[in-house]
C-alpha cells in the first residue's frame, strides 16, 4: 500500500528529486472538541487502548508527542493474525485496520483525554474509510476499547459531540469488539520520527503533531 501524496509537480534537478505541493493540502482540518464528560476512574499506572485513524505513521506520531503516554506502537488490529501483515492489509479485505496500541500512564492522561486528542487532531471521524489521500477499509476511524470501561467512555463521548453537532457532518467512526492487535513491521515504527522530511509526513502527519502542540499545550510532550 503505497503513501500517496498531492504532488503540483515533481522536477528533477541534478540527482536531487524536488517535490512542490500544496501546503497542508492533504492535511484534515484539527477541531477543538470539548472535554469528554464521562470519564473511567483511575486503576493503575499502566493502561492500554488502541485507536485507528488512517495511516499508522501519523497516528503514532501524535500519541508519541502526549504527555503520559509510555509508548505507541503501529500495528493491525481488527482482523486475523494470518493476514497481520503490510502486504494482506493493503488489499484492504483482511478486517484489519492500520492501528496504534498506545500505553499510557492514566494518573497522567486518562482515556477520556486520549479520545479528545484523537477526535481533535488525530483522524476525522466523519469520514467513512478513509483519512487524508488514503481510501479503503483499512484506513477506518476506529476504536478498540480494552475493557468495558473504555467502551462506556467511548460511546459516552460519541454521543456527547454528536450531541454538540461538534462536526458538520455525522460521526462514522467505529467501536470495535476484536482486541487483537498485531505490530507492523519494524521499518513502520516510529517512522514520522526517523522521516521527519518524507513528502508524505510533511503533507499530512506534520499538521497534526503541530495541531496537538497548540490546541494542547498542557499536554504535548517533546
């Protein structure tokens, strides 16, 4: 499944390959969504949820830049191990979804502010199967909530912005029951940081790292 990317012209310039784009073209616009109302109380210091939102990189290199966060991990989730690879989930008919497992340490970030991040800057969850320039099954706007705890929260908060009509179109994101997550290939982890020039980055994962850093500064780690 290769990353595309909105290209205004490509020009070749000696041995160096230049790309002219749009800025933020291919960017979804980040929207402030309100503070969840119903929250999961506090257990531990390890928890774990796993978000799908389009094309892992991005995803990943949000939730890398939160506060509290311990670890995010880009993988599969959603369908079988036998077709837990990059090659099966491009065909889009594996079930699966691009995912990142996020860890996070909930006495600092709860899954309540988790689901905020994401639904402000992460993915735009009214769009069905697809984010950015990526289409097809495996780019859903998903949930895969890690107990009946996270569930509730989810829904509740699903319900709390469509509500509040926090978006001009419905919500289409999914809460999905298959707890099953598979870790992509290595050369897939942490790729916005390893590639921070890579076209595809720059047009469509950068905006939404620089969105998290505004809209929640409390919240962004370096």
């Amino acid at each position: 499944m290769s990353r595309i990317f909105p290209v205004a012209a490509v020009l070749l310039a000696g041995s160096a390959l230049i790309v002219l784009t749009k800025p933020g073209a291919a960017a979804e616009r980040a929207v402030l969504a309100p503070a969840a109302a119903t929250t999961e109380p506090v257990t531990g210091h390890r928890e774990t949820a796993t978000f799908a939102g389009g094309c892992f990189w991005g995803v990943e290199g949000v939730f890398s830049h939160v506060k509290g966060v311990v670890s995010a991990t880009s993988g599969y989730a959603g369908g079988d191990a036998s077709t837990a690879d990059y090659e099966s989930v491009s065909t889009g008919t594996t079930g699966h979804a691009e995912s990142v497992r996020v860890v996070f340490d909930p006495t600092q970030v709860n899954y309540a502010d988790l689901l905020r991040i994401y639904f402000s800057v992460v993915a735009d969850p009214t769009l069905l199967n697809r984010q950015g320039p990526d289409r097809g099954t495996q780019y859903r706007s998903a949930l895969f909530p890690a107990s009946p705890a996270q569930e509730k929260v989810a829904r509740a908060y699903i319900a709390q912005l469509s509500a509040a009509h926090v978006y001009a179109r419905p919500i289409v994101t999914r809460i999905e029951g298959n707890l099953r997550f598979f870790p992509a290939e290595a050369h897939h982890q942490d790729f916005m940081a390893r590639n921070p020039t890579y076209p595809y980055i720059v047009m469509n994962d950068r905006p939404k790292v620089e969105a998290l850093k505004r809209l929640f500064p409390t919240s962004w780690k370096a």
